[in-house]
C-alpha cells in the first residue's frame, strides 16, 4: 500500500478517482479545501505559531557562506550514494 496526497485542478479527474474508489481499486482517506500544498499536516493555532517564531528568533544563524558549504557537501554525499 501506498499513500500519496494529490491536489485535484478538474473536475473529471476528480469522478475519475471516484469511479476508481468505487471499483475499490484506491481509497480516497480525506477531502480538504486547503489551497496551499506548501504546507503541508496539520494548521498551527495562533499560539503555536508564536512559540514557533520565538524559538526561530532564538536559534542560531549560520551564514550563507556556511550553508552553502553544508549543502555542497550533502549534495557530494548523495551524489556518491546514488552512483
């Protein structure tokens, strides 16, 4: 089994996964409004949220520079992983 979350722009694709449903072929687990794929679980609550961006105003910076580095090497890594 697989789970996969698609975001449906048509309606004929959308009876197309209903018809699949249907056969049993897939099973469709959740509807949702939600327009923004870039975020994706659960919303934060207001304070949440804020306790989020206290915790990111106190973390550590890392220059650019450094995380240019960082990213260099981790792509050398998979590069060397996926040969």
């Amino acid at each position: 089994m697989h789970t996969i979350t698609l975001q449906i722009n048509n309606n004929d694709a959308l009876e197309t996964l209903r018809a699949l449903e249907n056969k049993h072929f897939i099973s469709i687990i959740e509807n949702s409004d939600f327009d923004s794929p870039s975020l994706p679980g659960e919303p934060l609550s207001l304070a949440e949220f804020k306790c989020w961006i206290n915790e990111a105003e106190v973390a550590p910076a890392v220059s650019l520079i450094q995380a240019k580095e960082i990213w260099a090497g981790k792509k050398r890594q998979l590069q060397q992983l996926t040969k």
